[in-house]
C-alpha cells in the first residue's frame, strides 16, 4: 500500500509526497482535481524519473483541500472501474 507524506498544510492548500507512484496516477488525479470547482490549481513534480517520489500540491478557492483530494480519488476509482470493466467486457 502507498503511503502519503504531509509536507505542507493551510486551510486552503495542502502539499504531499506519494510513495511508489508515477505520472499516470498523478496526472489522472491532477486532472480530476483541475475539474472542481473549489480548487484553483493542483500540480505535481517528480524530480527524478526513476528515484523522485511525486510531490502534489492542491490549493483551493477557500475549500479544504483534503475534501477535494478525498472527492477527486472516489472519482479516479469510479472511473479506473469503470474503464475495467470495460475492457473485461470486450476482452
């Protein structure tokens, strides 16, 4: 299981580490997030391709950030279901 890291919280932005993720993960949620109407801006850094652990910061409009972090993952799992059982149904 991946374990997140706090690196930085406020009331309205929150930065955290994602251990043994990669840019699919990231960039998925990334732009889930961009789709909510509370938050102003979410990105992320990997600093090294193959040893940099993803660095995601999210800062809202006033909203708190886990709140939007919790909804933009229930989001990617509908969808990362949705788009399995896809491919089991025409597979």
């Amino acid at each position: 299981m991946n374990d997140i890291k706090i690196l930085k919280q406020t009331a309205t932005e929150i930065e955290f580490e994602i251990e043994d993720e990669s840019h699919g993960v990231c960039n998925a949620l990334r732009h889930i997030l961009m789709k909510d109407e509370d938050v102003e801006f979410a990105v992320y850094n990997i600093d090294h391709p193959l040893t940099g652990k993803p660095i995601m910061t999210i800062k809202t409009n006033g909203a708190d950030p886990k709140a939007a972090l919790k909804r933009a993952a229930e989001e990617l799992k509908k969808e990362s279901e949705s788009f399995k059982q896809l491919i089991e149904e025409n597979l």
